[in-house]
C-alpha cells in the first residue's frame, strides 16, 4: 500500500472527514436560512445580519457576511472537535452513515445547547433589545424590531436547524468513514475495539 493510501486509511482522518462534513453542512444550513428569509419577507441575509449587528456592526452587508461566515467558521470547527473527540472515545465513530446520523444528531443538539442557547440569550437578545431603545441605524433598529417577541420562536426553530445540521454531518462523515477507513480491516478492527 503507498503512503497516500495509508495516510487517508488511519483513524486520523476522521478529524478531516468530521471537518468536511461540518464546513458542508454548515453551509447547506446556511443556505436553508436564507430560504427562510425569503419565504419570511424578511430582507436576505437577515439571520447573518442578526449575527454581525449584535457584535456591534452597523453596515448592513458587513454584518451579514461577518454574520455568515462566523456562521460557517462555527459549523466547520464543530465537526473538527467532533473528529477530534472521536479519536480519544471510539464509542464515537461514526462508521457508517446510519450511526453518522445518530452522533451527528448528539453534535447538532450539543451545539444548539452549550453554544447556541447561552450565544442567542446573553449575547443577540441582549444587543436587539438595546438596539430597539438606541440603534446606531434605521436598519439596525428595523431589524431589532423584527425580532421583537420572536426569541422562543427562534430558539424553538434554530433546535430544528441544528438537528439538521447534525444529520447532514452525520451522514457526510459516516459514509466517509464508511466508503475510506473500512477498505483495510487492519484499521477496521482497530477503530471497533
């Protein structure tokens, strides 16, 4: 076996697999929120702008592709802690997309619960609930408007996103590892172990 071989048959490589798999879905929701601006009549972008405002950005197309790319940032580092885990707690490995589905669901949950929750409360609550009372723009302000009363809404939805978020890296990494790690039972019976 040549060492490009063996290099994307060790267990390793689930940091990669998991990595890819959170940059794809992360931007597979991403794109999903979108949509949902749309079909909400709310300006595009407005879930990132959300994002960007509540970090003190002002300009509306600043805020929402600092709101984006944080938003793909935070996917893609989620499914790297994700490989990451998996190499120290095999009970992790997702080696197939069945199992991918089931972890990644774990990950959408976990991430919706200790960085989601505490972010959206104590973090953009806070700042739309100032920016109603003084906001630096009308934009700023018509957008805190917007999200006036909505918070169990969004919370109860952003659950919904990050189960789907977490099934799509569920699936990518499961049939990753699925399709790579088990063509060598060497590496097979070591993951299982």
């Amino acid at each position: 076996m040549n060492n490009s071989m063996q290099w994307q048959n060790t267990p390793k490589m689930f940091i990669v697999y998991c990595t890819v798999a959170g940059l794809i879905s992360a931007a597979g929701i991403s794109g999903l929120l979108v949509i949902v601006d749309m079909m909400s009549k709310s300006p595009e972008g407005t879930f990132f702008a959300v994002i960007g405002i509540s970090l003190g950005i002002a300009d509306p197309t600043v805020a929402q592709y600092v709101g984006l790319g944080l938003h793909i940032l935070t996917g893609t580092a989620a499914g790297n802690i994700f490989g990451q885990l998996v190499l120290f707690w095999r009970k992790l490995v997702p080696y197939n997309a069945k199992r991918g589905i089931f972890l990644g669901m774990v990950v959408g949950i976990s991430l919706w619960f200790v960085l989601f929750i505490p972010l959206a409360t104590l973090g953009i609550q806070k700042m739309l609930d100032s920016f109603v009372v003084s906001a630096p723009n009308t934009y700023v302000h018509n957008i805190a408007l917007r999200f006036q009363g909505l918070y169990p809404l969004v919370v109860g939805g952003s659950l919904m996103f990050h189960l789907v978020y977490g099934c799509i890296l569920g699936i990518i990494a499961g049939r990753m590892a699925e399709l790579r790690l088990f063509e060598q039972p060497f590496v097979r019976d070591q993951i299982t172990k």
